[in-house]
C-alpha cells in the first residue's frame, strides 16, 4: 500500500527516524494532503523538542489542540511529555501508611515494610510512559477525527515508546492487583484508628480505564488495516544503520511499516557545485544501498524526496513536498 492510499484508510499514521532528517515536514506535507482530501486530520507532535508549530508556521500552545487557519479539516497538537502529570501523581506515589494517617505507627512490622516497599516501586520514566498512556488513552476515546499523524521524537525516544504500552500494561496490572488486595484492608484500619468515614478513591477507576486504553491502542498500533510507521531517513551511511535498527525494533513489536522516505537528495544537475556533486556521489552510492537492503530484500516502498533550496515550512513549501511524497 502506497502512502496516498495509507493516508486516505488509516486511522493512524507514525514519522519517525534519526533527528534531523525531515520527519516533522513529511507529517506535516502528508497530514495537509490528507487533510485537504476530505479526511478530519490531527497531527500530534510527542518530539520534546517541539518543531510541529514552526513547521506549520502557527504558534501551538502545549496540550491544546489548535486549528490550522486556512486548511480545513487540519488541527495540530503538541504533547509535552513532562506536563498535565497531576492526574497519575498519586498514583505513582503510594504511600499506604500516610494514606491511614499512622506515619511510623507500624515501622517494625514486616508486613507492612513489604507493602509500602511494593507500592511505592515505579518503574523508569514512569513519567514519560504515563504522558504517552495519556496519548493513547485520547486516541482510544471517542472524537471525531478520521486519521490521527503522530509526528515521533528522534529514533532513541520514538523506541522507547514503542515498548511502553507492554511496559504500561504489565506495571499498571500489578498496581491494580495490588491496590484491590489490600485496598479494602487498608480502609478497615484506617477506619479503626482514625474513626474517619471511607472516602471515595477513584484511584482503581483512573487506573481500569487507563489500562483499558492502553490494550486497544496497542492492538490498533499493531493492525496493519489501522495503522503504519513511516520510516524517514537521509541517503547516509548511518542513516542506513540506524534505519535498520528501527526496522528490527518495528518487527520486534509487530508495529506494521511498509513505506521509506529518502529525504534531502540533491538533484541531478549540471549546475552542481563540486560540493554538491561530491555530496550527490556519496548518496547514490548509498541510495544503491538503500534500495538493495530495503527496497528488494525487505520489500519496503521507497519515496525519494529531493533538497530544496528554501527551508520547508508554513504551507506553500509543505504543499510542494507533498507532490514529491505523494504521486
């Protein structure tokens, strides 16, 4: 399936690749096509290093999805990772002793030194993976857009969550398990010493739903009819390496990625500085490359997409990229 036909039937699309090459203004060109072919697009940026706002020469404020003025159908979002965390705070931080008020009044018991030990234990980057839980979790609800573009952070961050919906899924299924346990437990003591009625904790409602998401998106991500990860890279030899490492990481999580962009080539001309054909020399030999390991051996479709002269961004120089990308 070529990427005009993934643009017109996904659901989701995802750019990733090695930073620098290009990623956020293919999303963007290929978003704007899709947007302007009569399909309600969201292109979300989950790249710490926000470029998506100057990309399409708007100002986005974060966590706030924005409208494109002037392309109908198109609204941006940029997700700040570290923000909007409240929510999971405590949820994170257990303290099952503070909770009852009784601080110090059991230290010496070990059943109790287990289970604050096991409550208060969080994974790494807790923080980042419940930031993309969030993103999930809005995916999975309920809105009215026909195809969601994730613009990715660099390859390293973009591996990382390709993992978390198992990493997510497995901590938030023991939290659940454990809180159930020993919820009801901990409620009846806190109750015998403190003569306080029960509060209501929402804590296991937060926690159900979040997982839930999390297991629908993770089946989405990995459904080719829903969803497809576009590869986008330069014609460099670390490039190609890690291209292949990104590749092995997509088979590893049975994320489904059919298409490559090769961006910033520099074109055939006569007019070249030796410079320029120096540089165009070294990516034909690589583009060979290219097109042996993942064109022929891994039947990937290749896009070759040309350098411009003038920098692409705001929407006129996004439309013209598109005509290279999408034909």
């Amino acid at each position: 399936m070529g990427l005009k036909d993934q643009l017109l039937s996904l659901k989701m699309m995802m750019f990733g690749g090695k930073g620098g090459v290009g990623k956020t203004s293919c999303a963007a060109s290929s978003a704007i096509w899709a947007a302007e072919h009569g399909r309600n697009t969201l292109i979300i940026s989950t790249d710490p290093a926000h470029s998506l706002g100057d990309s399409l020469g708007v100002e986005l404020s974060p966590g706030i999805p924005t409208q494109i003025e002037g392309i109908e159908n198109l609204t941006a979002l940029e997700i700040n990772p570290k923000a909007n965390m409240s929510e999971y705070k405590e949820l994170t931080n257990i303290n099952p002793m503070e909770e009852m008020g009784m601080s110090g009044l059991m230290d010496n018991l070990p059943l109790f030194d287990d289970m604050e030990e096991i409550a208060s234990m969080t994974p790494p980057g807790i923080d980042e993976a419940l930031a993309f839980g969030k993103i999930l979790e809005f995916v999975e609800t309920e809105h009215d857009y026909d195809l969601v573009v994730f613009d990715t952070a660099p390859t390293g961050h973009t591996l990382r969550f390709l993992g978390l919906p198992e990493t997510l899924s497995g901590w938030i299924g023991k939290l659940l398990k454990m809180r159930l346990k020993i919820g009801n437990m901990f409620g009846a003591v806190k109750r015998l010493f403190t003569k306080e009625e029960k509060k209501e904790d929402k804590s296991l409602e937060v926690l159900e739903k979040l997982n839930n998401a999390i297991m629908n998106a993770r089946e989405d991500l990995t459904n080719p009819i829903k969803n497809s990860f576009i590869i986008v890279m330069i014609s460099e030899e670390m490039a190609i390496a890690e291209t292949g490492r990104l590749l092995n990481e997509l088979i590893k999580y049975n994320i489904p990625t059919s298409t490559i962009i090769i961006n910033q080539l520099y074109r055939d001309t006569t007019e070249l500085c030796d410079f320029c054909k120096a540089r165009r020399k070294m990516q034909n030999t690589n583009l060979l490359k290219i097109k042996e390991v993942f064109g022929e051996k891994l039947n990937k479709n290749l896009i070759e997409v040309p350098l411009f002269r003038e920098e692409i961004r705001e929407y006129e120089k996004l439309k013209e990229m598109g005509e290279h990308l999408i034909n």
